[in-house]
C-alpha cells in the first residue's frame, strides 16, 4: 500500500504531504481542485515519462517521494538483482529539473526509468479515465490479455520477438538475393577487383594496432637493443649483485622474531629479490630474442601504406571494409553461384520460418489457456456488478500457414488477433464488445477486468480515477461495492463524483485549492465523520445544502456496511 505521498512544487501543488491508510480511500472535490494532479505523482512514481512543465511556475524542480509496503517476493528479486537493498518499505523518489533531467531512486539508489518500471509492475496499477475507451477498439485487447507480471508470458513473448527479427533479417537477406542478381552481373568484373584487392590486405579488425606495434619496434631496434642490455649490465654488472638482496635478507632473518618490523623488512628484501631475478631473466630472453629485418620493415610500412589508401578510397574504417568486404564476396556467389547462394538463403529463411511459427503457436497456446480462466472471472465479477445474463468470450481469429516468404500472420506482439464478444441479455448471441455495450456497460467490464488481474498480480495498490463515469444509482452502488471488495485485499485509492462511491469508501479525503499570498494552492484533507456528511450532501444536492441533502448523506454514509 502507499503509506505516505509527498509532493513539492508540482503544477498547483506547492508543499503537501499525506498519509493514506488501508482499505478504500476515496478522494473528492471540486473539478480542477487537483485530484488528478495526485494521480499524476502516483503515476510518475510507478514510472511515467516526466515533463518540466510539470514543475510548479518560478520553481526550479519538482520532487516526489512514494512510501509504499507491499507482499510480493518479485519485487524482492528484482531489487536483488539490482544491488538495492530490500528494506520494511519501499521508497521511491522522483526529481524533475528546469533541465529537462530528472533523478530516480529507490530506496535511495539511483536507478533508470526501465528499471523503476520493471519493479512497479508488481507494485501497482493505475486506471485512468480515458482506459475505459481502449475497449471500444479491438487492437487494444492483447493489452488486456497480456500482463507483464506474467513471467511465464515473458519468457514466450521474448522467445518470440528473437525469433520474429532473425526470420525478418533472414527473408530481407533473400529478397536481396532474389532480385540483386542483374545488378550484380552488371558490376561483377568490378566487383571482382575490389574483393581481390580487399582480401590482399588480408584485413582484421586489429590490424592497425598490429602493424603500428610491429613498426614501432623495427624502427627503434637499436633503441630497444641498447636499452636492454644497459639494463641487464646493471643488474648483472661487477658493481652490483642481486645475490647482495638476498644475502642482506637472510642477516634481516636472524632478528625478525625480536620486532615486527625486521620481520617486514625480510619479507620485502625477498619479494625484491625474485622480483629483480625475473626482471633480470626476461632482459635476457629479450635481448637473445632481438631480431631486425629490414625487408620486414619495409614489407609492414608497405602494408600500412596500402591500407591507409584503401581507408581514403572506400570512406570507410577497418571494420567498415571488412563488412564491405562480405558483401561484395556475396554479391559475386549471387552473380557465379546464384542458384545455390538462393537455396541456401530460402533453406535458411524455411529454417527461421519454422522456429518463428513454433515460438508463436506456444505463445498463443499460453495466452488461449489463460483466456479460459479470464473468460470465467470476467463473468463471475460482472454478475457481481449487476449484469446477471452476461456471456463473455475471447475469440481467436484462425490463422493460415501457406508459405514461408508470406509474413502477414506474424505481428510484433504475435499470430494472435482478439476479438471480445459479449451478451448482455438471454436469448442474445454473442456479439463484439465495442459494437454491444454501453459506457455504463463498459465500465462495469473494464472494473471486472481490474478486479481480476489486481488478484492474479498481486497489488499492493489499485487507483482509479472516475472509472464511475457515465453510471449513476444502483450501477454506480455496485461499482462502489467492487471497489470496497477489492480493497479487502488491495489497498483502493479513488477519485468519485458519486456520492454513492464516496459514502463507501473507509477514508474520505477532500482536495481543493487555497489563493495564499496571491498564489493558488492545492490542499488535502482527510475528513472525519461530519466533515464527510456535508461533503456527500455537497455532491448530492450542488453548493445550496439542504437538509435533507444533510440526512440523506448520514444515511448513505451510515447504512454504506449493509450495502457490502
């Protein structure tokens, strides 16, 4: 649950902290009071895209911070994984600058965006008003079906995408193949000189490196040589005698148990001892080993020469020719060896076909099996809602395997196209959800589909901003009555304009906007029991309070346990 918000200069909200219990809490108050604006923070912090225009005029950042509890040993994975310590809470902070940048951390640990978004997955969700309307398009209903909580869906969804790029990269490649021949036996005897000349520099991505390091050391051999044996008469020379160190280290010996410190003098004569003998020995080998060829010499500096103007001639770095390199090398297989250069692209195109169109059957399988438990919850949290006679399915359009050129079936999120088919009354047949149901209906459904998945997932904390739009009487009390069940599980923040909501719910907190000191405000309050009756008779009965606006209110706030 979110335990405490805090909010600083953000749109109208300039210094605000509040502490939400558990349960239903519904929040109220005038239109543009600000209601949403704490939605917004809530919504940053489970990790939407901020924007300077957010921050409050003349200040120079905002800062919110999220003080959540939560029961989900997912979130306790992820945060191992990151290296953030797992704490009784879980505190994230967001700063949005007049820079444009902007500082996440959890539990005070910086952390990216994506990283934030992966752990609030299992913290929370957010329905906002425009969601309802997502049912009335058809391309939105894998977002229904998918939930990135699912780990399992995950695994198959990533199998797939892999899948899905290689096969592309694969059917590019051929297409290539299919139609470059013309244009390749145009340019091939072109073609062939510069694969000649290419692969005659016989080039490596480190080539540069090599030759530079092969260069340096024939050019300066007599540097090298001199300084090598100057080196090894030093340290072998009639004046000197390394056999001295280790002499001087066993007299050091003889009075290291009297003080510490003579043991540690021993210790490092020793080291300095060997260390000096393979110094001295690798001199050696060095200077045994010198060898100089000017031929050599003359071969590398050729070489780097040739390369330089190969690097002018084609505009492009090593790795750029060594890639330039490959094509051509293809391009002349296509124009001498084109029928079997095709074969080998289509066989490899079948063989990514194959392993695309498996991935995506186990996804789709996974995601048909999960509709038959979604299709049962959907209809027994609707019957909850008041529409009795509902039948809900899932439908999977057929899909067609003729060819492995043809792509048409495979979309980014897989085979599948879903349509939600519906029936409201007895005797009805099932038809599209966007075409049958109300905005009341709608809303009712859209709830249905929160309630399940706030239960598979999870959540700590459920938010919803005017899902009651466009109910009113017994549906809007059924809808409030969803909102309290779910909140006997998950904690319920709620924006409402129904009084039937807000006498449900088990806080009441009242937003509105103060003019202080010539600045407008946004303030919050949490109501006790009078505070909350005048504000139900405010949304019963408009500004003028009458008594009976006043009795009805009580009665609804008191008798709000026996609806449940």
């Amino acid at each position: 649950m979110l335990k405490t918000l805090s909010v600083k200069n953000f749109a109208i909200i300039e210094d605000l902290t509040v502490n939400f219990n558990d349960g239903m809490t519904v929040l109220t108050g005038e239109t543009g009071a600000g209601k949403s604006l704490i939605i917004d923070t809530i919504d940053l912090l489970l990790g939407s895209r901020a924007d300077s225009d957010m921050i409050r005029y003349q200040a120079q950042m905002a800062q919110i911070k999220g003080i959540f509890t939560y029961d989900n040993p997912k979130i306790n994975e992820i945060l191992e994984s990151y290296n953030i310590e797992i704490l009784e809470t879980l505190e994230i902070f967001r700063e949005i600058q007049k820079s444009g940048r902007s500082i996440i951390k959890i539990n005070n640990v910086n952390v990216t965006l994506q990283m934030l978004k992966q752990i609030t997955l299992f913290l929370a969700d957010i329905h906002v008003q425009h969601d309802t309307f997502k049912l009335f398009n058809q391309d939105n209903y894998l977002s229904f079906i998918d939930q990135g909580s699912d780990l399992n869906f995950t695994k198959l969804f990533n199998t797939y995408s892999l899948n899905f790029s290689k096969y592309n990269e694969e059917k590019k490649r051929y297409n290539h193949i299919l139609t470059g021949q013309k244009n390749t036996l145009d340019r091939l005897e072109f073609l062939m000189f510069e694969k000649e000349e290419l692969e005659s520099l016989e080039l490596t991505e480190n080539i540069e490196n090599d030759l530079e390091e092969k260069i340096a050391y024939l050019s300066n051999f007599d540097k090298i040589s001199n300084a090598l044996s100057s080196a090894y008469n030093e340290l072998d020379g009639e004046y000197f005698s390394i056999d001295n160190i280790y002499e001087a280290q066993n007299n050091i010996k003889k009075i290291s148990s009297i003080n510490e410190k003579y043991n540690i003098y021993k210790d490092r004569l020793l080291d300095t001892y060997y260390i000096l003998e393979e110094v001295k020995k690798d001199i050696k080998s060095d200077l045994d080993n010198l060898d100089f060829d000017q031929d050599e010499l003359d071969f590398l500096l050729e070489k780097q020469n040739k390369l330089n103007k190969a690097k002018e001639k084609y505009k492009k770095n090593i790795s750029e020719l060594i890639n330039y390199l490959k094509e051509i090398t293809l391009a002349i297989d296509m124009s001498q060896n084109y029928e079997n250069v095709l074969k080998e692209a289509y066989e490899t195109v079948s063989n990514k076909y194959a392993q695309l169109k498996d991935s995506a059957i186990k996804l789709s399988n996974y995601r048909k099996k999960n509709c038959k438990e979604i299709e049962m919850s959907i209809v027994n949290e609707c019957k909850e809602l008041d529409l009795i006679n509902i039948r809900f399915e899932i439908f999977f359009k057929d899909v067609l395997y003729n060819d492995v050129l043809d792509s048409s079936m495979f979309l980014e999120s897989g085979i599948d196209q879903v349509d939600f088919l519906i029936s409201l009354n007895k005797g009805e047949p099932l038809k599209p959800l966007s075409k049958t149901a109300s905005g009341g209906e709608l809303s009712r459904i859209m709830l249905a589909f929160k309630c399940h998945f706030s239960k598979t997932s999870r959540l700590s904390l459920m938010v919803f901003d005017e899902i009651d739009t466009g109910v009113s009487g017994q549906t809007a009390l059924q809808i409030a009555k969803k909102m309290k069940k779910i909140s006997t599980y998950t904690q319920v923040l709620c924006i409402t304009h129904l009084p039937q909501v807000a006498s449900i719910g088990d806080n009441h907190v009242f937003i509105f906007k103060e003019e202080i000191e010539n600045r407008t405000k946004t303030q919050i309050k949490l109501l006790n029991k009078d505070e909350r009756i005048y504000q139900i008779a405010v949304m019963l009965s408009g500004n003028t309070i009458t008594k009976y606006a006043l009795e009805h209110a009580a009665e609804l706030l008191n008798s709000s346990e026996d609806n449940i």
